[in-house]
C-alpha cells in the first residue's frame, strides 16, 4: 500500500460509512447470501463492519468485534458465499468512483481474511 492510506484516499471515517450502508443493501437483497443476516441486527453489524473496514483500510484501529475466524465458524461459508460478499463490495467501491487501483488493494485487504472467514 502507499503512503496514503486507502482510508483517507476514500475520504475518511464519512466515506467509509456510505461504503457500508451501500455495501449492506447490496448483500440484502443478494439471494445467494441475504439469508446468513436474517437474525442478525443489523445496526449493530454496520457499526461492527465500518470499525473493521476502517481498520482494514488503514485508518484508525477501533475494532474489538470477534477476530474473522471466530464470527464466521459456525456458518458453514463456502467459495460462493465469499465470491458473493466481495462482489458486493467491489460494485460498492465502483458505484462510490473509487479508482481501480484503490479497488484492488481492499480486495487484497478481504482476501488476506478470507481462509478465516471460510475456516480453511
Ligand atoms: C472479507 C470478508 C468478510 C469480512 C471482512 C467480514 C466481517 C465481519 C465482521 C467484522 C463481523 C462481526 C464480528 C463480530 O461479531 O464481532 C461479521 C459477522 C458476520 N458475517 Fe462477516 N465478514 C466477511 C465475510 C462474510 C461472508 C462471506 C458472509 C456470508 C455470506 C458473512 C456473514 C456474516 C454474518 C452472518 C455475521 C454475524 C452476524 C450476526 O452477529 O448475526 N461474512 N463479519
């Protein structure tokens, strides 16, 4: 990554809250995956999500949730599932004209939790 960090080349803490309210209507209303957040609440989820994804972008660390492993374990994700999330979250970025470049280093943020998230 650069100097700057995707975070504040997204537009900080603000940016990063778009991001996820777009993000979280995406995987709702995605068949493959909507179903995992029918009991979650999911106030709390965006909250959990924009300190883990503005930690993941190299702002500032605030997230104490469950470490990725632990969260996911008991859902039984599989390739699909992943493929689906990551989808969402690229169409997010793209949809909010974040260059490509930008696009690219988040994508390798998701994938380095990948293997937790899928318990692998
Ligand atoms: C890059 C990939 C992913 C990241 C960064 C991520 C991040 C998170 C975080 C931060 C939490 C909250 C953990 C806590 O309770 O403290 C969480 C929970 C959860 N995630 Fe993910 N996740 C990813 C992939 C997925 C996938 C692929 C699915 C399913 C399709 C999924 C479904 C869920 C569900 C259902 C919860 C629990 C919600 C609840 O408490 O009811 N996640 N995730």
């Amino acid at each position: 990554m650069s100097d700057v960090s995707v975070f504040n080349k997204l537009g900080g803490a603000p940016a990063v809250d778009a991001a996820v309210d777009i993000f979280y209507r995406k995987v709702l209303s995605d068949d493959r995956i909507s179903h995992f957040f029918d009991s979650t609440d999911m106030e709390e989820q965006h909250n959990k999500q924009k300190a883990f994804l503005t930690m993941a972008f190299g702002g500032p660390n605030n997230y104490n949730g469950k470490d990725m492993r632990e969260a996911h374990k008991h859902m039984q994700l599989t390739d699909t599932h992943f493929g689906a999330v990551a989808e969402a979250l690229v169409s997010t970025l793209e949809e909010l004209n974040v260059p490509k470049e930008d696009i690219d280093s988040v994508v390798e943020i998701a994938l380095s939790v990948k293997d937790d998230v899928l318990n692998v």
